[in-house]
C-alpha cells in the first residue's frame, strides 16, 4: 500500500517499519474526534474559499459514512496506513475522489493529533468527574444513615478517638472533592485549540482558527503553533489527577479489606462483589478492594511514562508524543472502571454497627475526655491530668474494663488517691456520662468534628457542592 507521503521514497518502507512506526492499533481509538476535528476543518476551509460547497458536502457525507462504518464494527484500520488519521483520509479518498485529497490542506498530523487527543483528554475528564461525584453521591447517602454510628476513630492504626462512621465517609468524599476540582481546574486550563498550528509554524491559508475553536466548544485557540504541537501538559496533568485520585481510592481499598477482615468485621461484602478460594472452601476474599488498591501502581507508573517521554525534547513536534496516547488511554479506562466497581461494592455492602460498638469499647477511647475534664472542670493542668488519666485507665484494666464503663463510684474511688478535688462525689456521676463513648464523640462538635452536628452540616455542604458541580460539568466535544 503506497504511503500518503511516499512522493520522495524510491522504495516501500519494509514490514518491520510499519510494526514499529505504527500507532494504529492503539490511536484507532482516537476516531470519533478524528472525524469531528477533520468535518469542522472541512469546514472551515469551504469558508475561507479552499473547498467548494459540493467538494464539503461529499466531505462530510463521505466521513459520516465512515464513522459509522467505525461505529458498527465494519471498517478495517490496516497498519500500512500508519495511524488514524491517515485511515481516515485515505479511506475517504477511495470513496469520494478528488475532494478527499483536499482535506489535508492547511493543517498537518501535528496538530490534527493535538486536536484529538485533546479533545479525548477533555472529555475523559468529564466522565470521571461525573464518575466521582456519584461515588460521592453514594458514599454520602451510606453517611447520612451512619451519623451516630459509633466506631473507633485511629491514628498510627491505632485506636484513638470514638468518631462515628458518616464522619469517616465524609472524610473520603473531601478527598475525592478535590480529585473532582483538579479535573475541573485542568480542564478550563487546556479547553483550547491546537488546531491551524500546521505542522509547527502555522499555515500560509488563513485558517479561521477562532470558527473552529467556538466550532468544538474550546475556550479560545491555542496561542503559539510551536507549542501546540509539542505540548503534552494537558496528558500530563491529566495522569497526575488520576494517579492522585487512585492513590485516594487505594486509601479508601485498603480500609475496606481491613474492615472486611474477621479482626474488624466492620463491613461485610456482599457475594456480588467478592470472590472465592480455589482451594480454601470456607474463604471469602476482598479481591475487588485489592484491585483497587493495586491499581494505583499503573496509574503513577502511566504518570512517570509520559514525563520521562517528554523530558528533553526539542520542540516542536518530535515522534516520541507518540508514546504519549497508551498510557492515558490506560489510565482513563482504568480509572473509569474502578469508580464504576467501587460504587458498586460500597451500595451493596453490609454495615455491622454492633462489631463497630464492640472495636470502640477496646482501648479507652474516652480518655482525652477524662484529660479534659479534669482541666476545665478540676483546675488541674493538662499534663499532670494526663498523668492522672493514666493512672484510672491502669484502675479500669485491672477490673477489666474499658474507661467508658467505669461507674461514678468507681471513677471516684480511682480517682480519690490522685485530685485534691472537694466535690468529687458529686462531679462523678457527671463525668461517668461524659466518659461514655456516645458523649465523647458527640463533645467533638467544633467546625469540622465527628458530631453528628458537624458531620452533619459537612454532609450538607459537600451535598450543595456536588449539585452545582454536577450541573456545572462542562459539554462533552463528542459521545
Ligand atoms: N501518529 C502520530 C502521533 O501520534 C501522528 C502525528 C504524526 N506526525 C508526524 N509528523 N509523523 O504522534
């Protein structure tokens, strides 16, 4: 098959140039923008007069046919013709002739690729957005049932602080909040138009930059041609916002197959959404969350891909770019499917309140409370109260119990030997109270605590953010 710029060559390239030369196989992908990037440049060029309107209508008749030709599965992308764009093109020629040739005018590959794969970025970029806020649409609807929902709150893995579970679930929402601003923020950075740049130093035709852009819903065109074709920030910032949001989902994994394991039991998979051993009948494994977790290692490795790619070249367009398209396609499906499972898994997943009760009895989760209390009720400075804390949690574990079960009587005699405090009988009943672990979560109700209050008003605030959000997300350029 002759190349469309075999014009210089005395001989066809061999075989092992076109396996090695060849993005087909993967930029095929590519197609849908392919085509609305070259029917809006056939476009234009019958504006500025290079075109006639019959030489544009067979155009765009002949390229519709194609694209659903593509659609259904019927077309064939053979890897002489190299990449998508020369598919395209050449398939369009064997169909309408003459006025197929004229399409290339006034533009080059370079940057009729930096057009689609930004348009590919962009719209990836709403989709997962539009991915992320009904993950959090979920997990907030699991939180707004859990707001008194006891659990022990850790640090260092540690059991540290009675929290209830909405609270922590908002705390996976704020994190995927500002996954959802990233993409929002990279997508107003790149919503501009490489295309007209031609091959890197602009075209002698007049093409009506400004038309296309407004054509495909960019904010502006691109402002160097040099630049346009080279510049790859726009892959790029999109693979650092995935690897951020896999390392969020990788975080949110790993507490799932914790609480999924017989020490916690704070969460019970459903069937749907775990798997089986090969030879250990009785297991159940968490398999979808360890995936998760997992994933985020291709997700940075995509990340570092590209950057070492586009480290030290040149400008302007160099074939290397090239490389860029795998990776990032990697990463969005990636990244897409994981969302899609990780909904799944947290809607159908059982909550066991009562192993969370029991793992907030363990540890005496109250005992900031009882530091406290001492301080702002008994006038005793917070280390030495500390030191004294510690003192009635050595008391309760020699009765073998937690803090939060301790009686008036029994704080009191504990605590008799330690404070010179007048009325401790009578400030006793109240602190049993507040050492319970009900209160001690409720007292953290400061702006953005664990109070059912706080986590509350939070679960509102993230709620009113993702409505806008939502109706905010930019239009796709294709579907
Ligand atoms: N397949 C190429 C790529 O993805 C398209 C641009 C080719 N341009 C060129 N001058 N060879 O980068």
């Amino acid at each position: 098959m002759a190349k469309l710029w075999a014009g210089r060559f005395g001989a066809d390239p061999s075989a092992l140039l076109d396996k090695f030369n060849a993005s087909i196989t993967f930029d095929k992908k590519l197609w849908r923008y392919d085509i609305l990037g070259s029917i809006t440049h056939a476009r234009m060029l019958e504006r500025i007069g290079v075109l006639d309107s019959n030489e544009l209508a067979l155009i765009e008749s002949g390229l519709q046919e194609i694209a659903r030709e593509i659609e259904h599965g019927e077309f064939s992308f053979p890897i002489e013709l190299e990449d998508i764009h020369m598919a395209i093109e050449s398939a369009l020629t064997s169909r309408i002739g003459e006025a197929g040739k004229k399409l290339h005018t006034a533009r080059s590959r370079n940057d009729q690729v930096a057009l689609d794969f930004r348009m590919y970025v962009l719209d990836s970029s709403v989709q997962i957005m539009s991915k992320i806020l009904a993950l959090i649409d979920t997990l907030l609807a699991i939180a707004s049932k859990h707001t008194t929902t006891l659990l022990p709150g850790m640090t260092h893995l540690q059991h540290a602080q009675p929290v209830n579970f909405g609270f922590h679930l908002v705390a996976w929402c704020a994190s995927l909040r500002r996954d959802v601003e990233r993409l929002e923020s990279l997508h107003t950075r790149n919503n501009l138009m490489p295309l007209g740049s031609g091959a890197l130093a602009g075209t002698p035709y007049g093409n009506d930059r400004e038309w296309i852009s407004e054509q495909l819903g960019f904010r502006a065109p691109t402002l160097n041609a040099m630049d346009s074709v080279s510049d790859r920030d726009f892959a790029l910032d999109l693979l650092y916002a995935l690897a951020m949001l896999g390392m969020h989902i990788s975080r949110m994994a790993e507490e799932l197959v914790l609480w999924s394991s017989s020490e916690f039991g704070f969460i019970r998979l459903s069937d749907e959404y775990a798997t089986g051993s090969s030879i250990m009948p009785q297991k159940k494994n968490p398999d979808v969350p360890e995936l998760l977790r997992g994933k985020s290692g291709r997700l940075y490795g995509n990340l570092t891909r590209l950057l070492v790619v586009m480290k030290s070249l040149p400008l302007a367009y160099n074939k290397d770019t090239q490389e860029d398209k795998e990776a990032v396609f990697d990463s969005v499906e990636t990244t897409l499917l994981s969302l899609e499972i990780l909904q799944a898994l947290c809607e159908s997943m059982s909550i066991e309140k009562s192993a969370m009760l029991k793992a907030t009895k363990m540890g005496h989760l109250s005992a900031t409370d009882l530091a406290d209390f001492l301080v702002q009720e008994c006038g005793v400075a917070f280390r030495e109260a500390h030191h004294i804390t510690g003192r009635v949690i050595a008391y309760a574990e020699s009765k073998s119990r937690d803090l939060s079960e301790l009686s008036p009587k029994e704080l009191e005699s504990a605590l008799r030997p330690l404070v010179q405090i007048q009325n401790l009988a009578t400030l006793t009943s109240s602190l049993a109270k507040k050492l319970s672990l009900e209160s001690s979560m409720q007292a953290r109700k400061s702006l953005g605590g664990t109070s059912t209050k706080q986590t509350k008003s939070q679960i509102a605030a993230l709620r009113s953010w993702a409505k806008k959000a939502h109706k905010h997300l930019p239009t796709l350029k294709a579907h």
